[in-house]
C-alpha cells in the first residue's frame, strides 16, 4: 500500500507546490516517478529512505558506478545495500534527464537521489571543482 502511496504522490508532484519547492524541474520530477517505480521493487519492507547515488568520471559521461542503499526503520543510521528492480534502468533514465537540463546544470559528476517512504525526493548533484 506504500509503494501505492509514493507513486501517487510522484505521479502529482510535477503539478503540486513540493516539485516547485524542491528546485525539481519537470524533467528531473518525471524522471524521479519513473525511478521510483523501479527502486521500491527490491527494497526491504521496513525501509525509510532509498538512495540511487551514481559517480562520474568526468562532466557528460554515459556510464559511471552506481550504488543503491537503503536505510531501515531498523537500523536508520546503518544503510544497507540492495537490489532493484534493474540496476541500470534509474541510472539511465537520470542520464537521459541530463540533456534537458540547462547547460550550466549539465556538468555534473555525481547525483545523488534521496526517495523518502512518504514519497518525497531529493535530487542532488556534484560539480567538479
């Protein structure tokens, strides 16, 4: 019934106020619903949050290391690792979303993608210095 909510929730989030709050664009907000829809599948029952954290060679990479971490109402200070659905399905669909970012926002080497169990995301990324 979880899994129900958040995708609700995500499915509503390009038209509500939290996409405009969180500094999501429309493109990185679909790319989360579609994400998500992939790390729920495999994550344990009792999980808080759900990381995609993905680590770039350099600005405009295709591949890099991905990781998949998830953090338990058991264990919330301990993140564990886990399988989704596909673990190159979120990766990919992230770098997809690049190429409508604005050109400024493209550079990025490393993303990181924070699903909280009520649906909530946060999507940050890493420029090189």
């Amino acid at each position: 019934m979880r899994h129900l909510a958040i995708m609700l929730f995500l499915a509503l989030a390009p038209d509500c106020a939290f996409a405009q709050q969180s500094g999501a664009s429309l493109a990185e907000t679909e790319a989360v619903a579609r994400i998500a829809e992939c790390i729920v599948q495999g994550a344990p029952d009792d999980w808080q949050r759900l990381y995609v954290v993905i680590d770039l060679a350099k600005p405009g990479d295709e591949t890099g290391q991905v990781r998949y971490l998830a953090t338990r109402a058991s264990a919330p200070a301990e993140p564990v690792a886990y399988m989704p659905c596909d673990t190159r399905k979120p990766a990919t669909i992230l770098l997809e979303a690049r190429k409508r970012q604005t050109p400024e926002r493209k550079g990025w080497t490393g993303a990181r993608l924070t699903l909280h169990e009520d649906g909530k995301f946060e999507l940050n990324y890493d420029y090189p210095k």
